[in-house]
C-alpha cells in the first residue's frame, strides 16, 4: 500500500515537474531565448519519459492515470506561476495620461527609466504617449510609480521579443 503511494506521489510531482518545464520552455521559445528552451528542454524530457514509464509499468491501476493529468493541470498552473515570478524577458509600456504626461516622462527619465515620448491624435485631441522600455522583473516599480501619479491613467504592455540600443533599463541607485 504504501509503495502504491510513493509510486501516486511520484507520477503527480514529476508531471509538476516536466510540465512546469515544458510551459516555460514554450514561453522562451516565443521570446527568442532559445539557449534556454534547449535546457529546460533537455531536462524536461528525462523527467517526462521517467513519469511515463511509471505509467506505462502499471496502466492496468486507473489511479495512476488521475494521477498523471493531476500532476499535468497541477504543472501548468505551477509553470505559468514560476515564469511571472522569474519574469525574464523585456517590456514595452505604452503610458497614456491626462495628469502632466511631460513632467511624468521627465520623473521617469531621472529615476534612470529610458522614457520616448510619441504625440498621438484621440478622440478627443492630442495627447503624449510615454513609451518605456525594461526588463520585465522591474515593471512592478514602474506600476506603482505611474499609478502613484496618476490612478487614471491608461496603458499598453507588450513582450518585446528583442531590443537593440538605447535607454531601456532602470538604473539601480
């Protein structure tokens, strides 16, 4: 019974696992960063064909099967959880605000942002775009410093797959 277990534990954790991996890998391989995806890939696959055996040693106990697409929703969930958390990759921020666009851009260019401002045409006039590039582990900093400034303010955010030049990092003080 209790190697019956073990052998449910097993399946469910090394599908975390290699599912983890595999969404991480897939999110590299969309932001370019294919040195990455071949490492998790590479490690992604040992410990699929491990789980697989397992299953494929006892496919006569329906459990070990539950089990298996536990682990695999459980892994996606945890997969996608650990990427945000590492947040590897850049953004771009497009800003959009009522409340003194050009004094914003100015506070964001001293606090060591790379900040480009575009003129725009809405609905309702011209207005100043603050576009800002950085890595995506620092977005949260420059979240709360844009919504300190302004509650109301409308913005864009996009994956940029790559970058070349130019001012797109906060520099640490």
């Amino acid at each position: 019974m209790l190697e019956a277990v073990f052998g449910y534990a097993f399946i469910f954790f090394a599908r975390i696992c290699d599912v983890s991996l595999a969404t991480m890998r897939t999110l590299m391989v969309v932001r370019g960063q294919r040195i990455y995806a071949a490492l998790i890939g590479f490690f992604e696959v040992i410990i699929y064909i491990i789980a697989l055996n397992e299953i494929f040693g006892n496919l006569d106990n329906p459990l070990n099967l539950i089990f298996y697409a536990a682990g695999f929703a459980t892994g996606n969930y945890v997969g996608s959880f650990l990427e945000e958390k590492l947040a590897v990759g850049i953004y771009t921020v497009q800003v959009i605000t009522l409340k003194t666009p050009l004094e914003l851009a100015e506070k964001l260019r001293n606090m060591g942002y790379g900040v480009t401002v575009l003129e725009g045409s809405g609905r309702e006039g011209t207005r100043y775009i603050l576009q800002i590039i950085l890595r995506r582990n620092q977005f949260e900093c420059l979240r709360r410093e844009i919504d300190a400034w302004d509650k109301d303010v409308f913005w864009t955010i996009f994956d940029a797959r790559c970058t070349r030049g130019g001012i797109f990092t906060r520099k640490d003080k």
